[in-house]
C-alpha cells in the first residue's frame, strides 16, 4: 500500500461566515443611514413649511401696516389712542403679535413677534 497523505481541504467555513457578518454589517448600516437621511427630510420639509408660514404672516402684517400709513383702519386692527395692536396666524399654534404706536406722522413698532396662541 502506498503511503498517501492526506491534506486538509482548505478552510473557508471561517472565511464564509467572516463574509456574511461583512454583508450584514453593510446591509445594517444602509439601512441606518437611510432611515437618518428619511428623518432628516421630514425634518427639513418641516422647518421649510414653518419658515414659508412665518413670512406669509409677515406679509400680511406688512399689508396691514401698510394700510395704517395711508389712513386706513382694517378690521382687524384695535386702536387705543395712539397705539394699535393686530396679529396673523402663523400656525395653529403660533401668531404674529404686532403693536405700534403713532406720534404725529412717525409710525413706531413696539412688538413685532411669534408668541403662541395660547395665551
């Protein structure tokens, strides 16, 4: 009989599982990445909204104040001698609180500012 050696087939039972725990790495990591990309959109959808809404209000403020200066007297705005006071939604939360005060022909804003609605 001859003498045969037998060699060990190569090991790549190690190798195998070294390759799968690197895939699911990846795949855990895409997907993780995903999801804080998907949160940070909705995020910034949000703040665009909320800023679009802000300057909205802005200008309607800007309108009213407008109409102040030529004489005019809207509906929304209350007088109190010399000063006046109105506010625009922002939000269903939020409004623009504006008062101004009038000393001859010089117009004065005392507030210009978000405040919550709720109080």
């Amino acid at each position: 009989m001859k003498n045969r050696k037998h060699s060990a087939p190569p090991v790549v039972g190690g190798v195998s599982l070294l390759i799968i725990f690197a895939v699911l790495c990846l795949i855990i990591f895409s997907l993780l990445t995903m999801s804080t990309a998907m949160a940070e959109r909705r995020l910034s959808t949000a703040n665009a909204e909320a800023v679009k809404n802000y300057y909205e209000a802005d200008l309607q403020a800007e309108e009213i104040f407008s109409l102040l200066r030529l004489g005019q007297l809207p509906d929304s705005v209350t007088a109190e001698g010399n000063i006046y006071h109105y506010s625009c939604a922002v939000s269903p939360s939020l409004e623009l609180k504006v008062t101004l005060r009038l000393d001859g022909e010089v117009w004065t804003v005392l507030q210009w500012q978000t405040v919550s609605s709720n109080t």
